[in-house]
C-alpha cells in the first residue's frame, strides 16, 4: 500500500496558516478505510484537521484530487474513522 502524505501535509498547512486560533484547529490522527482502489475495504494510519470546534473537517492529502471539507459527521462517517 503507497504511504500517503497526509501527516506532513497538515502540519504544513497549519505551520503556514499560523495566524489561525489555535484553540480552533487540531490536528488529528487515526485509522480510516480506505474507499476506492486495490486497496479498498484496507484500514490505514490517517490525519486531518478539525476547526470549528471540531464541527468540520479539511483533509488536504494527496489522497484526494481536492482538497475535502465538509462536516466531521460525514467525514467519520464516509472514512469509517476510528480516532
């Protein structure tokens, strides 16, 4: 299974956008199931990132063509996140 970039890719992003609150913003890891490719029904190692108070979620690895953001519900739902 190809390593993915999400961690490194969201520490980036929040060392660059540094003016966020940070009490706001999280970065967060777990395991998810993957939902396409050879390698669907797989769980892997994950990270993202919570704002607004944890409400939604922004997942900007390359493992998505653009950038997701959308609600965490969906989002723990659709990956099958186990945090």
């Amino acid at each position: 299974m190809k390593k993915g970039n999400c961690f490194k890719a969201h520490a980036d992003f929040l060392l660059k956008e540094s003016h966020l609150d940070s009490n706001d913003v999280r970065l967060c890891h777990g395991t998810v199931e993957l939902n396409r490719g050879v390698n669907k029904g797989k769980r892997t190692v994950h990270a993202w990132i919570e704002f607004m108070d944890g409400q939604m979620v922004l997942d900007c690895s390359d493992q998505h063509k653009d950038p997701v953001i959308c609600s965490r519900k969906r989002y723990y739902v659709v990956a099958k996140v186990r945090a």
